[in-house]
C-alpha cells in the first residue's frame, strides 16, 4: 500500500509515538486529522508543518467521551470526503502500587485505551462498510500478556485492547476492511519518561513511528517491536502461572 495522498487519522497525535507518526506521515503527503486532548500542541505542530502544503487538521479530542469523539467526527465528515486509515494511538499508563490502588486511575487508563478505542471504531465502521474499504490501526502493547506488577490497570486494558481487535479483524474481513494490530515495547516518550525502573531495548518514538508505518504499508496483521522486547515476552507469556507469580512478586517499583 502507498501511504502517498491518502487520509489519515491519528489519535493521541500530541507528543509521543502520535506526534512522531504525524511527522512520518507528513513526509509522505498524507492528508491529516489529528485528534488529542491538547489543541494547543497540535496547533504547534500544524504551525511547524505550515510549508508542507498539506491538508492538515487539527480537533480538540478526549476519546475517552464520547460527546467529544462524536463531534470530532462529524467535524470531520464536512471537510473529509473519507478516511482511508484511522490510527488509533490515544494511550495512557501509569504505575499504580497496590499502597495506591484507586479505580479512578482503573477509569482513566480503560476510559482512554479501550472505551476510547470502542468510540472511534463506532464512527469509523459505517463509512467503511459502505466503501468496504479502509484500514483501522490499533496500538496495544506488548504488556498484554501477562498482569505485571504496578500495571495492572494498563496491561488488562492492552490485553483487552488486543483481544477487541482480533475480534474486528475476524468480522471485518468479509468486509475488505483491514485491521492491524501495534505491539510496541518500551518507547521513549513523555508517559514513560515517567517511569522510575530500567526499561530494556527502549527506542525513539521516531523509529516507533517508522515501524509502524512500514507496516502499515505492508499490510500486516500485527506490527510488534522491538524484536528483543517480542522474544522475552514471548517467553514470559510461557512460563506457568504459579512460577511467574512467585518471580513477578518479588520485583518491587521504586
């Protein structure tokens, strides 16, 4: 697939792995939506790209309600004729140690990385099956295997995230409409510049965001990186449960 003049939508398109696709995508002269809670770094970066002469759009977007996603859309409707790829990138982690524990950080990780998820596809599918055509692209994470200590709330909602794609990839095939899967490892980015443990094999946002969308041209089912990161998970993901859970606990966050 050329990427070259297509439509596409990236949410959580403010900082991180977001901004770094937005860049990406720009170099290849895609039409842009661009959706994140922070109108004011989107404006910054549609000021940045103002000699590209693209077709770029900014909104003002908290995925995690769904007046928000809703009116985002039907601002999109009136200037976009279509969406030919939606990459649904909004994300939000945070380590909660069980001394802690509050459901608020439990609805603000799933409100954003599944609830989120759920109310952009409800937009997206009536335009798509009509086309039948488009491709939607999910960012989960490899920490969707296993509940690892601190993240639970952010490896249940990549677990559940993972588990609703597979299921939309399943329905919409007959549809011709794509769905791909992202598994990033550890990435650097202003969510885990946050946290206080090492984190192996991390890389750039950018080199994230290049990954992602040679897959995308490709058109892979799922997009998993770093390879050294995929392995140990995978291995991880093997171990019987009461071993993992007697090793898992005795790693204590700082």
């Amino acid at each position: 697939m050329q990427l070259n003049g297509k439509t596409i939508l990236i949410t959580g398109a403010s900082t991180g792995i977001g901004r770094a696709l937005v860049y990406n995508s720009a170099m290849k002269k895609c039409n842009l939506i661009l959706l994140s809670r922070r109108k004011k770094l989107l404006d910054e970066i549609i000021r940045d790209l103002k000699g590209n002469n693209q077709n770029i759009t900014a909104i003002k977007c908290d995925v995690s309600k769904k007046r928000d996603v809703t009116k985002a859309f039907e601002k999109i409707k009136k200037k976009f004729k279509r969406i030919d790829i939606a990459i649904l990138n909004a994300g939000i982690g945070r380590n909660v140690p069980i001394t802690k524990y509050n459901s608020n950080h439990a609805e603000d990780i799933f409100g954003v990385n599944v609830i989120g998820m759920v109310y952009c596809v409800e937009q997206l599918l009536p335009h798509f099956l009509k086309r039948k055509a488009g491709m939607i692209v999910g960012v989960s994470s490899l920490a969707d295997n296993r509940g690892y200590s601190g993240s639970g709330f952010y490896s249940a909602s990549k677990a559940a995230t993972t588990i609703f794609l597979e299921g939309l990839s399943v329905e919409l095939r007959p549809y011709n409409i794509k769905v791909v899967t992202v598994k990033p490892g550890f990435v650097k980015t202003p969510m885990t510049d946050k946290n206080k443990y090492k984190m192996p094999f991390i890389i750039s946002a950018e080199k994230a965001a290049e990954i992602i969308l040679n897959g995308i041209k490709k058109e892979k089912r799922y997009i998993q990186f770093p390879l050294s990161t995929l392995l140990i998970t995978k291995i991880i993901g093997l171990i019987p449960n009461f071993i993992y859970e007697i090793a898992a606990s005795k790693i204590k966050l700082k």
